[in-house]
C-alpha cells in the first residue's frame, strides 16, 4: 500500500496533497506577514497579529481541504465555526484587509488552485508595496488633533484665535465636552500647523492661555485609527 495514499480515511486527498497544501499555505501566508510588517505604519504593530495571519491562512487552507465538494460536510464545519466569538477589536482598518487576503489564499489553496493562489498573492502583495512606497492617497495637507482643557468657567470662544492665527494654517473646533465632575472643559481642535512652528513654543502660549492645565497634541493619526 503506498504510504502517501490514505484513501481508507477519505477518497478525495493523499498525505502528499495535505503536505503541499499546508506548505503552499504557510509560505504564502508567511510572505504576506512579511508584507504587512514591512508597509506597516503606526504604532499599533504587534508579532501576534503577524503569527495569526499565518496560522489564518493555513488553517483556512486546512479547511477547504477538508470541506472539498461536500455540501453536508460544508454545513456541518459552518455550524462548529460558528461558536467562536473574536474579542479583540480590530486597530486598523487594513489589518482586516490582510486578514481577508490570507483567507482568500488558504481558500484558494485548500482548494487546490495553486496557481491562482501564488500569482494572488504574489500581484496584490506588489500593489500593497506600491501603494505604501509612492504613499497613494496621502492628504496634501496633514492636520493634527489638539487638546486642551480650560477651567469650566473660561469663556474659550476667542482665546486661542491669535495663538491659532501665528501658529496654524487651520484650525477648527470639533468638539467640546466636560470632565473631572464638570470642573474642567475639553476642547478637540483640528489643526494644520504651518511647517516654520516649534511645537514647544507651540505648546508653551497654548498651556498660558489655559491655565497651565494640560494640552495633547497628536500628530500623525492618519498613519492609524484612532
């Protein structure tokens, strides 16, 4: 009996096509951690998410090798995968782009279509580089987020304009809230600071207008969610 046929198990794969699929996949799935490690920008990074892209895409590989044309087969992994709740809430919208392209690929893989699954791979990977070397769909002018926090009792409507005005191409209030048991304002500015500011001197007129009280500015959010 050859060693590498397990038709007794099931008629419809050998070892030899579960060795390749698993292979296929976790090279492909490995590549595309790679990609995502390398164009990844942010600070919401971790090697977690990377190993779960690869294990994602063996396993959805393992899965429709599994499945094959079997329609009760189908239903049946449906109803046992439909118990697994995700708690973790996704940081970045791309991160379930990738999640989705290692999915594709395990599919594509699982199922046999090996070169649908390289070339897949190999074509949209090239496009996700692309797209983050030339930085496609970049915003001309980048704008930061600032928060400052006043006494309840400060009248705030003209106080910063002339910090505003020396400081920043833009400015625009986009939200007002009280905290700390209505003792304090928090006021969220959308701001374009022109390139000749020193973000300390910046920061500095801002804190004596306030009351010393604290300002946050964050720069770069276009890079991540927030």
């Amino acid at each position: 009996m050859d060693i590498f046929d397990i038709q007794g198990v099931t008629s419809e794969f050998t070892i030899l096509d579960v060795v390749l699929v698993l292979t296929l996949s976790f090279l492909l799935s490995a590549f595309i951690g790679w990609v995502y490690q390398s164009t990844h920008r942010g600070t919401s990074y971790t090697q977690s998410f990377v190993f779960t892209l690869v294990m994602n895409g063996m396993i959805v590989a393992l899965v429709m090798l599994i499945v094959g044309s079997n329609i009760a087969r189908a239903f049946s992994l449906v109803g046992a995968l439909s118990i697994i709740r995700f708690r973790n809430a996704v940081k970045e919208t791309r991160d379930v782009g990738f999640i989705f392209f290692t999915m594709a690929i395990g599919m594509a893989i699982g199922t046999r279509f090996y070169s649908l699954g390289v070339i897949s791979a190999v074509v949209i990977s090239l496009a996700v580089i692309l797209m983050t070397r030339l930085n496609w769909f970049e915003r001309e002018m980048t704008t930061q987020i600032l928060r400052i926090y006043v006494p309840t009792d400060t009248s705030f409507d003209l106080l910063f304009d002339s910090t505003f005005l020396k400081y920043t191409s833009v400015s625009e209030l986009i939200s007002v809230d009280t905290i700390q048991d209505e003792t304090l304002t928090e006021l969220v500015y959308s701001i374009g600071i022109k390139k000749s500011t020193l973000m300390q001197d910046f920061i500095a007129e801002i804190k004596k207008l306030n009351g010393n009280n604290k300002v946050t500015l964050i720069a770069g959010y276009h890079g991540t969610d927030l």
